[in-house]
C-alpha cells in the first residue's frame, strides 16, 4: 500500500510538472521576439509599453488585470501607454489620453474613460461629450480644449502613430516588453494568459539585463 500511494504522489507530481512546462510561454506563439530589438528609453528599468485604445473592449476589459500586475511588479519595470490612432475615433481618443497626461488628470481619470464610453454609453471620442463629461469631473473643460487641440499634443499622437508602425503592432491590446519581445491578448489567447506572459517576457528582459 505504502509502495502505491508513493506511486501515486510521483505520477502527481510528474503531471504538476508537466501541466506547468505547457504553461511556459512560448515564442513564436504567444509572443514575438523582435530582430532587431527597438531602441528603449527607459534607461535601468524594463520598459513595458501598453498599446491601446479607448474605444476597445477587450482593453476596457484588460485594466483590472494590468492594474493587478502594476501593484505586483517592482521598481526597475516602467509602463508607458502608447494610444492608437488608426482605428475609428482613434486621433479623438489619442489626443484625449495625452492631453489627459498634460494636464496631470490621467491617474484619475484614465479608468473612468474607458468605464464610461463602454459601460455609461457616454461616446467620449466625441469632443462636446468629452467637455461635458469633464465638466462634471471636476475639470476645466475650456482648459483642456485647448490643450488637447495643442500643436504639442497632435505632435505626440503623430509619434504613438510612429510607434505602432515601429513595432509592427496590428491590433491592440499589445504590450512590448523591453524593446525585445511582443505580445497581444490575440497572441496570448485571452487577456488574463497575455498579462501571464507579459510577467514571462520582463523575467526574460531582466536576465538580458544581467548579462550585460
């Protein structure tokens, strides 16, 4: 009897095993290796940068699990979002996110945008929605108009453009990973395995680090 539950114990630990090698995330499937790497600005940290948009459900969808890992990771990983344009009301909601960051009302309200144009119906790619809307969040609507139509802020949709094309990113959400690797939650399979091989791909971009 001892001889059998020994057997037992080690067929159930073979199978641990094994269900956790299949879990690994493997290249070429659930993400890209990128050849040649992009350059990155993050100097000591591994930059991770979002590719999104507003408009999309599955990236409304992602938030609770990017905020999630974020409380998780430690301090030498930096997150950079980086919004489409291309997709319709993409350039409105572009703009809208950096002129969010410029006039330091993006922690808040980052979240709430997504929540409200998918869950309220507010449509917030449309400009006179979008005022309303922050008028009723405590914002100076006429403010922000002006910035958000600011050479400035279309200067920095016209780069997030350039940088889709620089990674070669076709549909979103995406996250690149130190310049080095690409993965999207279509890649991934669903968004919860894409934020598991984002995890995988920093652990990979640090021991590329070490190297060095």
């Amino acid at each position: 009897m001892t001889n059998f539950i020994a057997r037992i114990a080690l067929l159930l630990l073979l199978a641990a095993a094994c269900a956790a090698r299949a879990q690994v995330p493997v290249a070429g499937r659930d993400y890209q290796v990128l050849d040649p790497p992009r350059p990155v600005a993050s100097g000591q940290q591994v930059e991770v940068i979002e590719f999104f948009y507003y408009g999309c459900p599955v990236c409304y969808e992602a938030q609770p699990h990017i905020a999630r890992w974020l409380l998780k990771t430690g301090g030498d990983v930096v997150l950079r979002r980086v919004p489409a344009t291309s997709p319709e009301g993409g350039e409105s909601f572009a703009l809208t996110f950096y002129a969010l960051e410029a006039t330091g009302d993006l922690a808040r309200l980052h979240w709430p945008v997504y929540d409200n144009h998918h869950f309220d119906d507010k449509r917030l790619n449309q400009e006179s929605r979008l005022l309303e809307w922050l008028r009723g969040n405590g914002v100076d609507a006429e403010r922000f108009r002006e910035v958000r139509n600011s050479a400035e802020i279309k200067a920095r949709a016209a780069a997030a453009d350039k940088t889709f094309d620089a990674y070669n990113v076709r549909g979103v959400p995406a996250f690149a990973v130190d310049g080095r690797y690409l993965t999207s939650a279509r890649m991934a399979g669903s968004v919860r395995q894409m934020m598991n091989v984002v995890e995988h791909l920093v652990d990979l971009a640090r021991d590329e680090r070490r190297k060095k």
